[in-house]
C-alpha cells in the first residue's frame, strides 16, 4: 500500500511519489500508525523516510483514506523526514 495526493492520481502525470506502508511500526518520528479506521485490515504504518516514485499502472486497488487529523500526523512525519522546517520554524 503507498499513500499520495488524488489530485496527482488524477492528473497527467505518469507516475507518484508516494509513502509505502508496511505491517511494521518502529516508532520513529518518520512513521505513521494506521489501522482498521483507516481502511487496512489490520496495523500498519506509513513510512515517510522511504518515499518512492512509482508508476501509476502499479497504484491498481483503493484501500482507505486518512482523516484530517491523521494528515496533519504524515504532514508532521514528512516535515521531519524531508527536513522541512515548521509553521512555527
């Protein structure tokens, strides 16, 4: 499972970045905890230190979405993996 943007899903472009998510959770800063209220079937994590860029054709099933706070939660974890300073920064 990866996680990107729809309007980049939707748009031209042949291919994604995107944010894997694996049925491990390490704690980091850099990783986000998603479950069974997310749409997976069971915990997992988001792994903002391992952004790929995938083709479209590989993106073939819709699983789940994040709420607005969990987005704020990978907005966090991809700041702190991509060392991009904060709104307060």
């Amino acid at each position: 499972m990866v996680v990107s943007r729809p309007v980049l899903i939707e748009s031209n472009f042949s291919t994604l970045i995107c944010a894997p998510v694996y049925s491990v959770h390490h704690g980091l800063s850099t990783q986000v905890p998603v479950g069974v209220r997310e749409g997976l079937k069971h915990d997992s994590s988001i792994h903002c230190d391992e952004l790929v860029s995938l083709p479209k054709s590989a993106l073939t099933n819709y699983v789940g979405t994040l709420s607005p706070e969990k987005m704020e939660v990978l907005n966090e974890a991809l700041r702190i993996a991509l060392d991009i300073p904060g709104s307060g920064s």
